[in-house]
C-alpha cells in the first residue's frame, strides 16, 4: 500500500484577482452595448436614417474602446489562470491518490489482514488528507467560477486565440488558395491585365507562367478560372486586425474560433465573403446581422471600397 502524500497548502489567498472585478465590469458593459445595438435594429423605422447611423456609430465606438481596454486586462488575466489550473489539475491528481489508498485500506480491511482498530487509525490519517484536499480543490474551482464572469466563454482561456496570420506581400495569392469545388466558381472569359491572379480550378502547386494565347472560347467547361483576388482591411484604428486575403475559398466571419475573422458578439458563422463570376459576394448567414454600408444584407455582389460590418468589426472591401 502507498503511504499518503503530504499535503501542500496552496497559497490561494496571495492570488491577486482584482483583474477578474475590471474584466468583470467591462463584460457588463459590453453586454449592455450589444443589447443596444440588437434593439436599435428593431427599432430602425422609427426614427431617420441620418439619426440612426450617428447613434449606432456611437454605440459601436464606445464598444470599440471597450474592447481595446479588455485587451491588456485579458492578457493579465489568462497569465492567472494558467496558474489556477495547473493548481487545479494538481489537487485533482493529489485528491484521487488519496481516494485510491482510502479504497486501499477498506479492500485491506475486509480480506482480514488487520482488525477494526487498525482501520480507524488507519483511515483517520486518510481523511485528514482528504478533507484537506477537497477544500484547497473548492478554492480553486471557486476562483475559476470567478473566471467565467470575467470572460465570455471559458474556450476562450482554455484554448486561446487562434495565431495571427501575417500577411506577406511577397507570397504570391496562389499558395493560400484551397480547392475549388466546382460549384463554387462558374468559368468566366475575361482579359487578363496586368496584376491579375490565374488558377486552375483544380488547385495544384503554382503553375508556370502562362504562355500568351487566344482567349479561350465562351463557355468551355475546361478553361481557365480568371480573378482578380481582393483583400478586408479593418477599420478599428486602435488595434487593428488582418488585411484578410481573398481568395478562391470562402472568408468565413463569425464568434467560432475557426473562422478567418473572429468577431465577439454575432453568431458563431455569422458570414462568409466568396468568389463569383462577377467578383466576390457577401453572404449573410445567421438573423440578417451583416450590413454593408450601414444597410442590412442578405447576399451582395462587393465593390471596391464597400465598408462590412460584423458585430463590432468594420471591414473595407479592396479589390487588387
């Protein structure tokens, strides 16, 4: 049988969690400017447009400066909790090693190999380390409640945020394409200008540079898809994300932690920008919350310098 492990007292009371209190307080802010927003959209016909656009522009403002704070307080606070739960996972290891000889001594016990006395004093030093554990275990999952208060979803600090994705200008638009189902793009007969982007539909290493030619003839099944690739820059001035490079796979916008662009607040694939025959369309995909300058969308041919909004994100669309 094993001996029981020493209990060590976790120091919790020197955790500083003030943090938590500001995230806190800055989720309840945001909450209530979300809700807002919702709201002004049921309420659009009611008042002017003109009126409407500068409240919401108010409302997404303040939203952005809420995000922009939570930042610095976010990275702080999931330092912390990398530290309450490796705490965590090593009570829960300790605790169920003193389960274990506890069932240990029991099993012991009843095949006859020591007598009552034996195992009252037995167990009594096992319930001490017990009892010990599970009010440290306690602790630690009282603070990691506090956590959740602090923070929208708990995958947020158990996964982190997906790694940024730098844009190369060098990297020729090619090499971030995916596989183009055959759906998706519909052959299309344009000039190729200079500056312009030619892949096959079934997307292979970068091919050779193309050997001037006729254009092909109108709608043949086999010729060569022509686009022009495009680009979402974000318009947040204080932190700043993407540009987000458009290509011949679809741009996915939502809260899910897999899309191209993550936007707190919508749904968890609220949009996606893909290719065409006539340039790229945004799609709406969840309760009508995408609008393009200012006006609500469901489906929408872009063009150059339309302005996106998602939740608190505002995306230019620019064609290269």
């Amino acid at each position: 049988m094993t001996t029981p492990v020493a209990s060590e007292k976790l120091d919790l009371e020197s955790l500083d969690l003030s943090v938590l209190d500001q995230l806190a307080e800055i989720q309840g802010e945001l909450s209530q400017v979300d809700s807002r927003l919702k709201t002004m959209d049921d309420k659009r016909s009611s008042v002017a447009e003109q009126v409407f656009n500068r409240v919401r522009k108010d409302y997404m403002d303040q939203r952005q400066g809420l995000v922009a704070k939570a930042e610095p307080l976010k990275a702080s606070a999931k330092q912390l909790y990398n530290q309450v739960r490796s705490a965590m996972a090593e009570l829960e290891q300790a605790f169920e090693a003193a389960r274990m000889d506890q069932e240990e001594i029991e099993f012991r016990h009843s095949l006859g190999e020591f007598d009552d006395a034996e195992l009252k004093r037995r167990m009594q030093g096992i319930k001490g380390a017990l009892d010990e554990r599970a009010k440290a275990k306690k602790s630690v999952a009282d603070i990691r409640d506090r956590f959740s208060k602090a923070f929208k979803s708990m995958d947020e600090l158990d996964a982190g945020p997906p790694p940024a994705q730098p844009i190369d200008d060098s990297e020729e638009p090619t090499q971030r394409v995916n596989q183009v189902k055959e759906d998706e793009i519909t052959t299309a007969e344009m000039e190729n200008p200079e500056g312009e982007v030619t892949a096959e539909a079934e997307v292979a290493p970068p091919p050779p540079p193309a050997q001037p030619a006729s254009p092909p003839p109108r709608r043949n099944p086999d010729a060569t898809v022509v686009f022009r690739p495009g680009r979402l820059i974000d318009q947040a001035a204080d932190s700043p994300g993407g540009p987000y490079t458009l290509g011949l796979r679809p741009l996915s916008i939502g809260s899910a932690a897999g899309n191209d662009v993550q936007v707190d607040g919508v749904a968890e694939r609220q949009a996606e920008v893909g290719p065409s025959r006539s340039g790229f369309i945004l799609r709406d995909l969840a309760d009508k919350r995408t609008r393009v300058n200012g006006q609500p969308v469901d489906e929408l041919l872009l063009k150059d310098g339309d302005i996106i909004e998602v939740g608190g994100v505002s995306l230019k669309f620019s064609q290269v």
